[in-house]
C-alpha cells in the first residue's frame, strides 16, 4: 500500500506553503502559468474537504487549473465516495496508483504531484517514481515529495538517493528525456519534525 499525506497532515500551514511552492516549480519548469485547457492534474488524493486549505481548493484559488482538471487517486474507496460529494466535477479513483494510471484510457497530464510519506531511499519511493516516470508523456512535470528522516528510528537520507535508485532502473534514452542533471527542488517540515523534500522534474517535449 502507497502510504499518502491523510487529514492529520494535510492541511497545516508548511503544507499550504509547500502547495504554494508546487505551483512556482511547475510554472518554471514548464514555462506556463496555468494548464493547458486539455491537459490533467494527478494527485493522491486523500480526503479533499471544501475547505480553502485543500489540495483541489488551493490548486484552483492559484490559478493552476480548474477542478475539471483535477485527477484523485486514493487506495480507500470511502475517501474516494466522499471526494466526489465534494468536488462533483472533479475525477476520482480508487485503486493501486500504478495500476490506475497504467491502464486508464484518457491518461493526460501535464503536472503529477507524488507526494508520499516513504523515504527518499526506500524501495517504494523509487519504485513509483519509476513507474511514474515511465508512463508520463512529453512535457509532463513530476513533482515527487519524500520524507529525508525517520523521527521514530534516527535515519536519514538525502534526495539524491532518490534519484540515484530511480536512474539505476533507468535506460540512457530515458534518462536523456528528463532534466536530471539540473532540477529545482525544497524541504519543508512535515508533520512533527520530518523533514519533506520535493524535486521538480520534466520530461522534455
């Protein structure tokens, strides 16, 4: 199970600000300000309230998008439900984040926000971020959001281990597609004292 960002973190003060600073990386990257009318917006959703603080309430406030624009993705069907009570116009999934994405006809985005609570070094972060990164089309912008310490066990990490387990699964062609070699990135602090770390990639048009 992808472990996401759920109600008790979700809509505090640095996440709002951490959202804020989304918007920013993604209109440098891609050279836009909003997205394209054609194009989609991924998320993991969690419970997205109606709220000014949410996820799909703030991403329209900023001018990013429109909610007809906005695509959720939750493993918990009862999130799911609710969300669509919410934001009717807006597209919600439940399921496997991979399994969704891989074989949903109309897959079109131009901005995917991955933001997981595994460390920047395990095994399920660069396993979604591949496969992530395997199904974007050009011009697609992946911001992907980790955790880089481990409050309950002491360990800590760095966003290169990231990026050095996700190239490893990587060909050259592919790696060639992304903006690898130079990418913009920040930390915030999460829930308690994690340290959060999101980068910002693209996959060139």
């Amino acid at each position: 199970m992808i472990v996401t960002q759920h109600e008790s973190a979700y809509e505090n003060p640095e996440k709002l600000a951490a959202r804020v600073e989304n918007v920013r990386v993604y209109r440098e990257l891609s050279g836009r300000m909003a997205i394209p009318k054609w194009k989609q917006y991924w998320t993991l959703a969690a419970l997205q309230t109606c709220n000014p603080t949410s996820e799909i309430e703030q991403m329209v406030a900023l001018g990013l998008c429109r909610k007809e624009q906005f695509y959720g993705l939750d493993e918990i069907v009862e999130l799911t439900e609710q969300n669509k009570v919410n934001h009717p116009t807006a597209h919600w999934f439940t399921g496997e984040w991979h399994a969704v994405i891989s074989h949903l006809e109309g897959f079109n985005p131009e901005l995917i926000y991955l933001d997981l609570t595994s460390m920047a070094d395990s095994r399920e972060s660069a396993d979604i971020t591949y496969r992530t990164i395997k199904q974007c089309p050009p011009d697609t912008v992946l911001l992907v959001n980790v955790a880089l310490n481990n409050t309950y066990t002491g360990h800590q990490t760095t966003i290169d281990a990231l990026l050095e387990n996700v190239t490893d699964k990587m060909t050259d062609e592919e790696i060639a597609e992304w903006n690898l070699e130079d990418f913009p990135m920040f930390s915030y602090n999460g829930s308690g004292c994690t340290v959060m770390c999101t980068t910002g990639l693209r996959r060139r048009p």
